[in-house]
RNA sequence: GCCGGGGUGGCGAAAUUGGCAUACGCAGCGGACUUAAAAUCCGCCGUCCCGCAAGGGACUUGUGGGUUCAAAUCCCACCCCCGGCACCA
C-alpha cells in the first residue's frame, strides 16, 4: 500500500512537465489555436494573495480542459508591474522599483508554478521591460498621429498625497481609488486620450459581444448616455447666450431660475456690477473646496445680478451662481424647474424663488407642491402644449425650437476622455518633445523606446511636475523636425495604457521589430475566453475595447473588439473585508501548499462556492477536499493490487456517462463547484465496489486532471496511461447511455409527497399512475375520495388532486 | 436615490429554471479497527410534536400577502447584506 504525498508527487511532476515541455505550444504551427487568458496581475512584494490564486485557478482548469477537448490551448501569464501601486510600495520600503520588481517577479513565477498552471513560459510580458514599453510608446504615437491624443489644460482630479493627478475612474467617492485621500481639483495641462470619440462605438458593440452581463451593465452605467434638448437662453442687456442641455425639454416653460457652475466661462461676464463682489467671494470659496466638500448637499449660491430670456414665454430668468451644478457634466449651466427636479427645488425653498407647476401629477388638486415631482404627467401652463402627456411634449417643443433654429435634439455622455498623464517616476515616458517652435513633436519611432533613467530620487516633487523634469540628461534634447534645443515629455503614461494592450503582445513576444505580428495576430486574436474580476469592468476592460478599436481603425488589427467572451468570476473577500494589504488580512497561499499540496488547494478553492461570485473565504473544509484526493489515491491503489478486471455492468457504465456529463457541462460553464462534487459522488460509489473496472478509474482521473494535475498525472503513470494524461482526449458521453434506466418518482396528494415509487424511466401516466395507486401509503391518504385531477409529470411526479 | 446580485440546516453550499428542498463537503454525535491516539471505514445528523421503539404527524428556503394541482423558483409589498453608479441637468 502506497500513501499519497502531495509534496513528492507535486515536485516530480513540476520538474517533469518543464522538461517535456507540454504547456508550450509553437504558436506559429499548431492548428486550432485556443487563447485562454488570465488577467496579468500586478507583482506586489507580498507576492500572490489567495484572491489571485482562487481567479487563476478557474481559468487553469477551464484551459486544461479546453486542451483535452483537442484545442491548441494558448496561456500565457505576465506582470502588470508599472504604476503608482508599485511606485507607493517602494517608497514605503525604501527600495528602487528597478530592484524591488525583479524579485517580486521572479516571487510570482515560482508560484505560478507551484500551483500547477499550465502556462506557457516561453511568452512572458512585463510591463517595464523597455522591450515592451518601448511598444507602449509606439501605441502612444499612433493615437498622437491620429489625433487621438492631445494635451490640453482641464480640471483635474489632483490627489495630495499621491502628489499626481487621477483618471475619473481612479477617483472613488471623491477619495483617492489607492490611498483615499480627498481629491482636490487643479488646472492643469495634460495628456487625453480622445476615448470619447468611440463612445457610441464601445455603447453599441455591447450588444453583440459574449460577456457576463453585470459588466456590460456597468459599462453602459458609466458610459452614461442620455438623450434630450440642447438650447440656450439669450442673456439680457448683452449679445452672450448661455447654452444649456435637459433630458426634460417638457418642463421648459416651468423655468424660474438659471444656474452656472462657479467655472461657468461667463460668469465674470454676465456678473452685474453691483453682484460682483458677492459673486467672485463665492467663486473662490467654491474652487478652494475638495471634491468632497462640494458634495455636500447642502445648497449654496449666489445671484449674478443678470437675467435671460425665456423664449417661449419671454419670461425674465434670474441667473444663479451654484456648486451643485458641476462644471464637467453637460454645458456647466442648466435650466432650474424647481416644481419637477428635486435639486431646483431645494435651491427655490432655499433662497425664496418661484416654484412653477408645468407638469400635473395624476391627481393633482391644483396646490403648491410640497416636493418636486418628477414623474412624467399631463402638460399645463405651457401654451400651446397643455394638455399634452409629458413625453409627446418633449418631442413637440425639440421640434418646435429646432423649426426656430434655436434647439436641436442631442445625445450626451458621461463618459469623459481617458487623461493618462501622470507626475510620477514609474511609468513609461510619454515620448513627445516640446519644441519651442514646433510645438509637442512626437519621438520618431526608431529612437523608441524613450528609456526611464534610473532616478535615485523618485519621490513625487508636488509640483504638477514629474520627478523626471528634475533629470537634465533626460530633459534636454533637440527638435526631431528643425534641430533646435527642446526639452522632454517629463510627464509618464497611466498603467492602463500598459494593459490595454497586453494580450496583443503575447504571442509576439518574439518580436522586436514589431508591437504584434499580422499574421501570429490574426491567429490567436480576439482572445477566446477572458476571465477577469468585476472590479475592472469600467477601467482595463472599457480601455482596452478602445485601444482595439483605433487600432482597428488605423488598420493595424482586423477586428474591433479585443475578446470575444469574458467571464467575470467573483472576489473572494477575508471576514467580510476586501482582502488588501493595508488590512493585513492577507491569506498566503504558499501556506496550503505546503500544508496539503496544490492540488487541494486548487481543488478546494474551486470547490468550496460558486466561481462567479466567491465570497467569504475560510479553509473551514479544505480537509474534505484533501481526504478526497487521498481517496482517489487509495482507490487507484486498491485497483492496482485487485487480482483480474471484473466486467463492466451495464448500470456502471450508465453512470459513468452520467458523470462524463455534468462534469462536461459543468466545468464549459464554469461550474467548478458542482463538477467537484459530481467527482466526489462518482469516487464514493467506486469506493463500494469489490473491484473496479479500468474504464472507470480512467474516467475519474481524466475528469479529475483539470483540477488536481498533479496527482492525476501521478496516477495516470500509475495505472500505465501514456504520458501526460493533461494530453489525453476529454472523455466522451453518449446522451443515451447517460439517461436512467429507473427513475424515482414522487406520488404527491394535493401537493404533498406522500410516497415515492420506482418505475422504467420514460413510463406512460397509465402505468405510472396504476403503479402509484398500488401504494399502501397513498391507498391510505386516497381512501374513498375521488381523484378531482390527475397530474403526470414523466419521470418526476404524479400529483392526485382530491376534495379536501 | 437609481441599476445589478443575493438572503436556503450549526457552517460552505446544491436544486435539471415551477415538479421529492437541503446533493456534495465541513463541523458534531454514535460505532468498528487500535493497548491507545492519529489515519481510515460504517451509521446518524433541518425544526417541533406523539411514541420505549419500529414508526407516524405537522412545519420549514429573510418577512407578509397572492397566483397555481404544485413556489426556494413567478407576481405584489416590505426588511437586511454585497457590488456598481450618483447633485449627470
């Protein structure tokens, strides 16, 4: 009798499956090309959390049995290791990111390792690798060259403690998304990526695209689109007009006030004399606050002293000053109707002005309102339009203003362009040189990569400025077009950048010459299945459908969507809290590893929830799972040493497609949970067996391979399969065979299970309903009553329905 | 506030999408093996009631109502948890 030890039966087949090779393929030759990809983490120094381990080992399992199923399976891994997390963590430890990344790389491979992934080593990606941020640049020019980029000075979403400006999806509740800090907002110049210009693009494609829908959903969330009148009101005594969007153009004749956001570019303008002190002191107070602060719902203001006209009514509209209207969304000025918007309405009670009823609730008595209402409704003080239901309205004044040529009909987004400048060491240089006389000229692409020097201080200055504008050698250089002395881009790009485009250089990473390859590209690309967490639904996965789309449209890729199916797999939390460093609530995987091996680890994991929504974690069970594969051990052990092969029944072998069936099914639909437990059912009813048949325990063992590889593998060379078993044909069912032969089936009276009887699957009501009246029990509940209702349902129930 | 996802034994969770609720596993209890323990194996294990027992009965999927022969599943109202969006005009 031998005993199963995880340690030794991990270490030999580590070593093995590097010297045979198996996880590599020729990406150039093989026939059906499957790209299985994982999202690259970032390699922190505490090295992967159980969260990495729980999200890799799903999409492993889903590669490995996807290679059985004959495919050409493609997995390739990598480091995501530019960025302000990576940059934070090295000032905290004092150590240069150029020597801390390294080891916290190499820390990641050997896990990876440990663990069991099938990935293919030879195509490994680092983000810092100027070998492949060289590319990164090269990505950069292409949207500089199309437009695509442009530097501009905007309000900016400014972390003090960060010392950078943020992306607006960086930006969480008004706090820093790494160290939650408030944002402050600055001015400041900076690099845009014009993802605005694929809005409707990247809204439209998430119809046709295989995704888990919550991400779609998040993705038109925060694409935003509405639909509505864009007009503007002339302004009094002077020739501006203030311009304004609503998606409520039938509540336009309610307007009794106007409001500006305190950047609203005419504000000095339209200010009257005798307002402008009051006006400016608010102006100030108003973009001294942090974004927080201005969050605050309490409503504040101030009157310009100017008024515009109501066209359609010719009513005189005071002009506002307030911070609850936000510069950044729509025109910076709306039209207040505080009788039907709840914002108006507070700043109306509050600063005593008329509230105006233009939309009658259904049973409206004809009093003031207490609150706004904003529902839709039936159409009154407004002329022309009264009487009109809300909807038929709106469409009736757009036409209307349109017919005037004062209005049109517009779609707005919230979607924002991508700002990817940022004033830190550890990114890549943005590779543009500013010309005194050329203005920004971008790096010609053979100088590429701009290298990042070493920098012994590259502590964030504060400035607005990156530590790199403090590095002469770097600054300094001349014109690419007239020669003359220019200075350097100091300013590096977001890491969203680096992962926007990661998966298009894995099958090229052969390449120097070249971000991707055409025809590697054309091959592999989109990628086949995606497996990600919900927590970038909004970031890499919304920047990486544009990144694709440009380069689709410059014509550097035959396709515009980047994956063809993703999958979101839940977030395994620790206590009810995120698990994160800075909580401290770190699970080291290593830990079981070496405990109770890979295999119950990976097997565990996958096994204790639902991948789609993970959840709570808790090692609660892992011996279950770790008896289990001691179990398959044993009985691998017991059939070794079993004298002949008994026959096959019938019955077993219907089973066995049973099995072969949900856990093929399963496992295609990232059932790990239920396929396990399918696994465990299938191995207990072999354990009661007086001898097992080869067939059988050949099963359980390819069907158990995706998960524990290792001692499948192990096994497989036991019982003399042909190595490796992670290269054997998935098995095959037949639907037939996988049917039951006898089914149970449940003898209901009014509803309630009063016996269950056995019967020949596939049984006509007659026989089944003549088998069930032979029931003593359900004699018993019957007695003299007449059967009101028979209810058949084949193979599951027959329900008599009797008078109470 | 809006949009998603969820609430099932002591615990992690299943349930072919309206058809035997609690599969699989953990923990617990009892037993076998052992000098003993570990490991392993076998049995029990939702709650309450009747019964010495075999057994029988009632109830049970966050709460309350409804539809249906039949509801964890569908509908209405409400409570709680998680995620996303949010002064978005």
């Amino acid at each position: 009798m031998t005993r199963y030890d995880p340690q030794a039966v991990e270490a030999k087949w580590r070593d093995h499956w590097a010297e045979t090779g198996i996880y590599e393929i020729d990406v150039r030759a093989v026939e059906r090309p499957f790209f299985n990809l994982m999202m690259f983490p970032y390699p922190s120094a505490e090295g992967l959390h159980i969260g990495n381990v729980f999200a890799f080992t799903g999409v492993d399992i889903f590669g490995r049995f996807t290679a059985m199923q004959g495919h050409d399976v493609f997995e390739p891994f990598g480091y995501d290791a530019f960025g302000i997390h990576s940059e934070n963590f090295a000032l905290k430890q004092n150590t240069h990111p150029m020597t801390l990344i390294p080891s916290n790389i190499s820390n990641f491979r050997g896990q990876m390792k440990q663990l069991g992934m099938r990935i293919d080593w030879g195509h490994e990606v680092d983000t810092t690798d100027p070998a492949y941020y060289r590319w990164t640049q090269w990505l950069f020019l292409q949207l500089f060259k199309q437009g695509l980029a442009e530097k501009r000075s905007a309000p900016v979403n400014w972390c003090p403690s960060c010392k950078t400006v943020l992306a607006d999806e960086q930006v969480i509740d008004g706090r820093c998304e790494r160290c939650s800090t408030e944002i402050t907002h600055r001015d400041l110049e900076q690099w845009f990526l014009k993802i605005t210009d694929y809005t409707e693009r990247l809204l439209e494609n998430l119809d046709s695209i295989d995704w888990s829908p919550i991400v779609k959903t998040a993705q038109r969330n925060w694409i935003g689109r509405s639909e509505g009148l864009e007009t503007s009101f002339a302004v009094e005594g002077t020739s501006e007009t203030l311009t304004f969007f609503t998606t409520r153009p039938d509540t336009i004749f309610g307007v009794t006030f106007m409001v500006l956001a305190p950047e609203h570019t005419l504000v000095s303008q339209i200010t009257a004399l005798e307002q402008k002190d009051a006006v400016d002191s608010y102006v100030s107070s108003a973009m001294a606050k942090t974004a927080i602060d201005r969050q605050q719902m309490e409503r504040t203001g101030v009157f310009t002293g100017a008024y515009a006209t109501n066209p359609l009514n010719a009513e005189r509209i005071p002009i506002w000053i307030g911070d609850y209207v936000l510069s950044t969304v729509g025109t910076g000025a709306i039209m207040a109707v505080p009788a039907h918007d709840t914002r108006d309405f507070d700043f109306a009670r509050k600063f005593g002005l008329p509230i105006k009823v233009v939309v009658a609730p259904p049973d409206w008595s004809g009093d003031d309102f207490e609150e706004a209402y904003t529902e839709q409704g039936t159409i009154v003080n407004s002329g022309e339009f009264n009487g009109m239901a809300s909807d038929e309205a709106s469409e009736a004044i757009v036409k209307k203003l349109e017919r005037d040529g004062t209005g049109e009909h517009k779609v707005t987004y919230r979607l924002r362009d991508w700002l990817i400048s940022r004033q830190r060491y550890w990114g890549p240089p943005i590779p543009i040189i500013h010309c005194p006389d050329c203005g920004p000229v971008a790096v010609p692409e053979d100088q590429l990569p701009v290298e990042l020097p070493y920098v012994e201080e590259f502590r964030p200055t504060g400035t607005a400025e990156s530590p790199l504008a403090l590095v002469e050698s770097f600054v300094n250089t001349t014109c690419p077009e007239c020669g003359k002395n220019a200075k350097r881009e100091t300013d590096v790009s977001d890491t969203f950048l680096d992962s926007s485009w990661y998966f298009l250089r894995y099958p090229s990473t052969s390449f120097d010459d070249r971000p991707f390859d055409a025809e590697l590209t054309k091959k592999w690309l989109p990628v086949s299945n995606y497996i990600g967490g919900k927590e970038h639904s909004v970031l890499h996965l919304l920047y990486s459908r544009f990144i694709t789309m440009a380069l689709h449209d410059m014509g550097h890729l035959p396709f515009e969507e980047p994956y063809e199916r993703f999958r979101a797999h839940g977030v395994l939390i620790l206590e009810g809290a995120k698990i994160s460093k800075s909580r401290g609530n770190v699970v080291n995987p290593d830990d079981y590893v070496a405990s109770h091996g890979a295999d119950t680890l990976r097997t565990y994991l996958m096994f204790s929830g639902r991948y789609d929504e993970g959840g709570d974690f808790s090692d609660k069970g892992i011996e279950g799972v770790y008896r289990f594969l001691h179990r398959a051990w044993d009985l691998v052990d017991r059939y070794r040493r079993q004298d002949g092969e008994p026959e096959l029944p019938e019955e077993a072998e219907r089973l066995r497609h049973r099995v072969i069936r949900k856990v093929t099914l399963d496992v295609a639909g990232l059932k790990f949970n239920t396929a396990i437990a399918a696994l465990m059912e299938f191995s207990n009813e072999l354990q009661r067996r007086p001898a097992l048949h080869a067939t059988e325990v050949r099963t359980l063992l390819l069907l158990l391979a995706p998960f524990a590889p290792y001692v499948t593998e192990d096994l497989w060379e036991q019982i003399g399969g042909e190595y490796s078993i992670h290269q054997q044909a998935w098995p095959a069912y037949d639907d037939e065979l996988a049917m039951l032969l006898e089914v149970e089936v449940a003898v209901q009276i009014n509803g309630k299970t009063r016996d269950v009887i056995n019967a020949a699957a596939g049984s006509d009501e007659d026989v089944v309903v003549e088998l069930a009246k032979q029931s003593e029990r359900v004699q018993r509940y019957l007695g003299e009553r007449p059967v009101v209702k028979t209810i058949f349902v084949p193979d599951r129930l027959v329900n008599f329905v009797i008078k109470p």
